[in-house]
C-alpha cells in the first residue's frame, strides 16, 4: 500500500513569527511530499510494499539508501508537525519532573538540546528519547532517527527538531542558532508529553 502525505494540523502561518509561512508550505508540501513519492518508488514492487513505515524504520540497515532515506523522511516529518503548535509553553507533570531531575533545569535541557543541534554537522535532527526509562539528548545525521537499528543511540524518540538548512534557512539563513532558539516559542508541550508517557 503507498504511503501518503498527512495533511499539516494546523495552518501554514499558525507557527508565525518564529518559522515562517513560506518555510512551512515548501517543507511540508515539497520535502515531506518528496519523502513520501521517493518512498514509494523505491518500494514499488519489492517485498518492502508490504511493510509499515515503522517496520522499514527498524530495518534501516538492512534496506537500501533510498528506502532509508525516504521511510526516515517521512517518519521524522511526520512525528515532527505534531510536536508543533502555535500554543508553545513549557513543560508541567512527569515530564518537567525528569527533564529537571535529568538535566538540572528546563533552560539547562534546552542549553544542551540547542548544542546537540548546533553540533550535528550537516544536515539531521536533534532528539530527546526516552531509553532505558531516562531520557536523553541524542542527535542522527541525515533522515535517521533513533528508532533505527543502525542508531549510535537508540531510543523512542519523545521530542525531536528537523536541523536541516531546509526548515530554517527562508527566515534564519546560516544561523541555526537563532532557529533553534525560536523554536522552543512553538513546541507542542502537550503532544511531548502523551510522547513521553506512551514511551514508559
Ligand atoms: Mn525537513
């Protein structure tokens, strides 16, 4: 069965002013949509037609770069629109709790989360996972996620920030840094939260 593009829940302009209506329609509407046709062309007529997206992401490594690349797309895209909302805030319950008992403070968890984005050289994505029933700050290069079996770290991802020039440079150009901080005025503190809990 091909796969398809979800419909963005919420409007492109909804994230205004911190990313842009322009960056929102050509990222979800042109990559994402790419992610999924390419997907479906390298599956097309291979016993990979028949599998989930979740079972093409764990089998990263056992699938060829095309496959890869694009089940990885669309899965990171996927999870990544519905942990944005206009709303933003900050984290309360269970999840305040471990992200101050893990990193010291929320402004310390975004100090480290920011870096890890800064750091990850290329394009990528930057993540907090649950493993192991802590969490964790990891970062993956290109489409990879933490779900696949060729992660260094491996875990379920709880939250996780697109780093590839694509989602920022419209608005940003170079300066991931000023995105990443932009970023945490749009995260979808709820949606991280049921995250979180399913991965318990
Ligand atoms: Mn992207």
């Amino acid at each position: 069965m091909a796969f398809t593009l979800p419909p963005l829940p919420y409007a492109y302009d909804a994230l205004e002013p911190h990313i842009d209506e322009q960056t929102m329609k050509i990222h979800h509407d042109k990559h994402h949509q790419a992610y999924v046709d390419n997907l479906n062309k390298a599956i097309a007529g291979t016993d990979n037609e028949n599998k989930s997206l979740e079972e093409l992401v764990a089998s990263a490594g056992k699938i060829s770069p095309a496959v890869r690349n694009n089940a990885g797309g669309h899965w990171n895209h996927t999870f990544f629109w519905d942990i944005l909302s206009k709303d933003g805030g900050a984290p309360s319950g269970s999840l305040a709790e471990a992200i101050n008992s893990t990193f010291g403070s929320f402004d310390e968890f975004k100090t480290k989360f920011n870096a890890a984005g800064v750091g990850r050289f290329g394009s990528g994505w930057v993540w907090l996972i649950s493993r192991e029933g802590r969490i964790e700050i990891t970062s993956t290069p290109n489409q990879d996620n933490p779900l696949m079996d060729v992660a260094d770290v491996k875990g379920t991802p709880i939250l996780g920030v697109d780093v590839w020039e694509h989602a920022y440079y419209l608005k940003y150009q170079n300066k991931r840094p000023d995105y990443l901080g932009a970023i945490w005025s749009v995260i979808n503190w709820k949606k991280v939260q049921e995250n979180f809990d399913s991965a318990k």
